[in-house]
C-alpha cells in the first residue's frame, strides 16, 4: 500500500501533501506547529483511526482525503466526521461509518483480522488495526494500546495472531460446552446400562425425576446455559433490526433517485423555496457530504453507491439471521426435556435385563461417544496447535525486537519480553522511542503486512543522530513505504537535503498553526469534484 495525496481542507482554505514517494519520506520542520501532525493525524482519519489531532484544530470543519494503492489499483477516500466517500476505478461509494468502511474493505481491498469480542466473532475495528504500522505523537504508551476503551491489550495480541492463519474460525466457548454436555448425557446413559446397582448415584436426566438435590443442580446449568444462548440472540437481533433499518432507508432514497431519472415532457424539477433546479443528496443527517444530483452522471453514481449498499446490508442480514438461527437450535435443544424411557424405568425396577437389548444399545451409545469424543479431542488439539504457533509468532516479534534495539542502542540494557512492557516499568530519555521503533519494524518484519510505515515524531526523546542513522538504514531495508516526521534543531536544518535514500519534505516555510491557506483550495475542490462531493460553505 502506497499513500500518494494526503489532503485536508474545505471551501476556504485547504492544503494538499502529493510529493510523498514509495521509499522513505521524512516530513521535517524547524519548529513546533508547523503542520506535520495535522499530516499524518488526516492520513490515519481517513484510514478509520478515531482523530487524535491538536486541541487547537477544530478538525470537524475540515474535509480529509487520501489518495493510495493497494494492489496496483488505485484509491480515492474522504471523510467528514463519521461519514467517508471511496471513489475507485470511477466508481463511487458511501460509507455512514466505519464499520461499513471495514467491511467493504475486507470484502473488496484487503481482509482485516476477524477476532472475537464479548462472545462474538466481529472484523477488528481500524483504530486499533492500525496501530499495527501507526505511532502517533500523543497518546504514546508502551505498557497499553492506544484509545483504548471498547478494545484491549488482548484484543490487539489477537490481530496479531490472526495473521498466523487469517480468518481462521475458533470455536466458542458456548459450541465446546454444549458438545462436551452430549457427550457427558451419553456417557450417563452408558453408566446406567452398566452398573445398575449404582444407578442412583447416577447423574443421568431420570435421575433429577427422583431426586430433589440432582432436579435443583440440574435446572441451575441448565438456566445458565439458556441465559447465555438467549442474551447472544438478543444482541444478534438488535443488530438485525439495526441492519433492516439502514437497508430500508436506502432503498427509499433509492426510489427517490430512480423517480427524478423519469423524462420530463414539459417543464423542469424545481425547489418551491428557491426555484433552483438544482437537487442535492446528502449522505447522512449530519449532511457531513453533499452531491448534486441534478445531472444523470451524479445520479447514477450515487444510486450504483447505494445498490451496492442496500446488496452488502442484505448479505449482512442473511449472515445474521443464519448465526441466530444457531443460537436458536441450540435455545431448543436446551430446552426439550429427554424423555424418561420405558428401559430406564425398567432398569430402577428390575434386576435382570434383556441382553441383546443393552448390548445393541450400548452400541449404539459408543459409537455416539466415540465420534462426538473425537471432536471435541481435534477441537481441543487445533486450539492447542493455535496457542503454540501465537506463542511461537510472538517469540519472532521479541527476537526482532531485541535484535533491532541492540542495533539502535548497542549500550542499552533493556531486554523486551513482551510487546507491551509492565505499567510500572518507566522509559528514560530516548528508551520510549526506541521501544517503539523496535516495536513496528519487528512487526513489519515478522507479519510482513503491506502497510505503509507511520511515525509522527519518530526521533522524540532527543534520538542522538547516529542511532538516528542506523533508524533510516533499517526502516529503508523494509519493503514498506516509511512515512516519518521531526522537528529539527537550528544546526541541523537541511541534513536530509542531500541523503539520497530520503525523500525530504521541508515544513519550515510554513507559518506556525497556519498550514492551511486559500491557495491550495482550488486543487481541493477539483479533488472533491472528482468525488462528487459539493463542499459545504
């Protein structure tokens, strides 16, 4: 992936970055508030990350747009607030938030991990995905992610095992309790068969008929298990509800759009307040993006927009309502009441048996325990197999890490043990940013992803400049694109004029918390044209 355009602006005063290159580019200025971090903050925006930008910059005014390739196909994204504009291959697509952003991004670009969260399998979140290639200049900590909130440590361990085996289903806790219960009723129901005289004793489901202490054990599992299945269906159902709703509202506007294409014998569509014959479609309530939809061109972008839409809400449905269909076959099973049969009733009462009778059953029983047996010893053996390879892909990342900050530090004494260090453990000087350095090249290294790399203010903590040298060599030797930024000394501006592994991109000319100016917004209006987006003023 390659970030060509990084631009933020609205009707009145813009700035546009284009003379990013695929090797690695260092953004450097003489001085504080000279823009970097508006830069990179609106490259990760776009990108889905939550905004982390300067308490000064009222950054919900302002349009963000990328330009990038993934694939060699070419991308167009802009965002306002929460709602992003994809333009592609001269197709244009609307996105009300991030999570339809993520998903039209695992379908069509490229698969984010799938981890599972309070119970649930669900495509990870960018913020916390990006945090993969991405260190920010705020919000630095090396004990706990950053934003954290809805997500966690773990959550973040999880991404990076899922690239172990992308996509891999692991089986949850509720499907692996409900197999070993079968498997357990069956082995009761084998025991009654075999050691009659020791039958009250038995756990067996006749047995809580007789018996008041084993009704009383029984009924409370069985009412966990009921609750937990039953509060997953409720919360798959607020999601399908949710999902009906946004499908329903699009395919109104659908036919709203569909009707203007209709030809007009005489006269022309007008506003009964202005008489303008201009029509315009705003993408969400808060209007964060405008089209003109008066000509065909627009119209028909906007209505394939919202077809493509409407066809991933209804995929969405279908996989919701197959995932509560589960949860409901398992609510049934959970609920029916085994019958007490006529052999159980006679085992209780009689002391001899018919033996070809038990011997057919007891085979039928073993043959149910074997198979369901040796499921739940694969399930058990693959989710071993998984642990064995995270923590063998984990021991690859510390291996890099600790290597890489030898490299940068050959007088350190720190030994790195994990990704994230221990709330107590406190960084000196220059330690915090080598161990972050150490951190996203290992994993650039070990995952191999196709990010590009992402450090805004990578030699913060007064970096000295030959672990600074021996930084660029390293990130340079990746296959990534390197995005770094810096704030130089007086001595040493223009140091990276002449580095030819440097693509150098100067700030200082800028005017201290002022990057933005009215000259560029003519460049960012023709980039939101080619969006379709009508600027607001």
């Amino acid at each position: 992936m390659i970030i060509k355009k990084i631009a933020v602006g609205n009707s009145h005063e813009a700035y546009i970055e284009n003379r990013l290159t695929e090797k690695l580019n260092v953004i450097s200025s003489d001085d504080n508030n000279k823009g970097k971090t508006i830069i990179i903050q609106s490259l990760m925006y776009c990108l889905g990350s939550e905004p982390v930008f300067p308490s000064s910059f009222k950054f919900e005014e302002y349009y963000y747009i990328i330009e990038f390739e993934f694939n060699n196909t070419t991308y167009i994204i802009s965002r306002k607030k929460d709602t992003f504009v994809l333009y592609t291959e001269k197709s244009i697509l609307i996105f009300d938030n991030t999570s339809e952003l993520k998903r039209y991004w695992t379908k069509n670009i490229s698969p984010l991990p799938e981890i599972f969260k309070n119970g649930n399998l669900r495509i990870v979140d960018p913020d916390l995905f990006n945090q993969i290639f991405f260190v920010g200049q705020d919000k630095k900590d090396s004990s706990n992610i950053s934003n954290k909130g809805f997500y966690t440590k773990k959550d973040f361990y999880n991404v990076i095992y899922s690239f172990v085996d992308l996509g891999e289903k692991i089986l949850s806790s509720e499907e692996v309790s409900l197999e070993k219960a079968k498997l357990k009723k069956l082995k009761e129901e084998k025991k009654i068969l075999l050691e009659k005289n020791k039958i009250l004793n038995s756990k067996d489901k006749t047995i809580t008929y007789l018996s008041r202490h084993s009704d009383k054990v029984a009924l409370r599992d069985k009412i966990k298990q009921v609750e937990n299945v039953k509060d997953s269906i409720v919360l798959l159902k607020n999601d399908r509800n949710r999902t009906i709703n946004r499908r329903i509202k699009y395919e109104n506007t659908l036919k709203e759009l569909n009707s203007l294409n209709r030809t007009i014998s005489t006269g022309s569509l007008q506003c009964l307040d202005c008489h303008s014959t201009h029509i315009g479609y705003s993408s969400s309530l808060k209007k964060s993006f405008t089209f003109d939809v008066s000509t065909k061109e627009v119209r028909d972008q906007i209505i394939e927009s919202i077809t493509e839409k409407i066809n991933s809400y209804t995929e969405e449905l279908e996989k919701q309502t197959s995932e509560i269909n589960v949860y409901q076959q398992q609510l049934q099973e959970l609920l029916s009441d085994e019958e007490i049969t006529l052999e159980s009733i006679i085992l209780y009462k009689e002391d001899t048996n018919d033996i070809n009778n038990i011997e057919s059953k007891l085979e039928s029983l073993e043959t149910q325990i074997s198979e369901i047996s040796h499921s739940i010893k694969e399930s058990e053996s693959n989710s071993k197999e998984n642990i064995n390879k995270q923590n063998s892909l984990l021991e690859d990342i510390l291996k890099v890490m600790n290597v890489i900050y030898k490299q940068i530090d050959p007088n350190g004494n720190l030994i790195f043990d994990d990704i994230f260090t221990k709330k107590s453990e406190v960084f000196s000087g220059s330690e915090a940013t080598e161990f972050h350095l150490a951190k996203i090249y290992a994993l650039a290294k070990v995952l191999k992803h196709p990010y590009p790399i992402v450090i805004d203010s990578f030699r913060a903590e007064d970096l000295s400049t030959d672990r600074e040298q021996i930084v660029i060599d390293l990130f340079n030797q990746l296959g990534n694109q390197v995005i770094f930024t810096t704030t130089l000394k007086k001595e040493e501006i223009g140091k990276y004029n002449d580095i030819s592994m440097i693509n150098h991109i100067d700030y200082s000319h800028h005017m201290p918390s002022k990057i933005l100016k009215k000259e560029y917004v003519d460049e960012f209006t023709t980039l939101t044209q080619k969006l379709m987006v009508d600027i607001l003023n």
